[in-house]
C-alpha cells in the first residue's frame, strides 16, 4: 500500500474543541460517525449540562 501526506486523508471538525482532525486507520469502518477528535473530547462532550447524546 502506497503512503498518503496527511494533507491528502479527509478530515473533519471535532464538535467539542472546533480543531480539524483527519481520518485514522481506525476509524475506517466507521468514518461516517466519527464526530470527536479524540476521546477526552468524546469524554467532555458527555459532561457538559444540556448536552444532547446519540
């Protein structure tokens, strides 16, 4: 498999913090729902009062 720049990967913004993250191997199979930059974001999302989950 060739390697890709990360410049070339699809990205998104995370919900919580607002910063750009790109696509990770991980995340292949489930790209479409991937929503947080990382878990602590995933984490802080569920703490905040009045936030709406699903």
């Amino acid at each position: 498999m060739k390697m890709r720049k990360k410049s070339d990967l699809p990205q998104k913004t995370c919900q919580t913090c607002g910063l750009p993250f790109a696509w990770r191997k991980k995340w292949a199979k489930d790209w479409e729902n991937v929503r947080y930059c990382s878990d602590r974001c995933r984490r802080e999302r569920q703490k905040r009062p009045g936030s709406t989950t699903g």
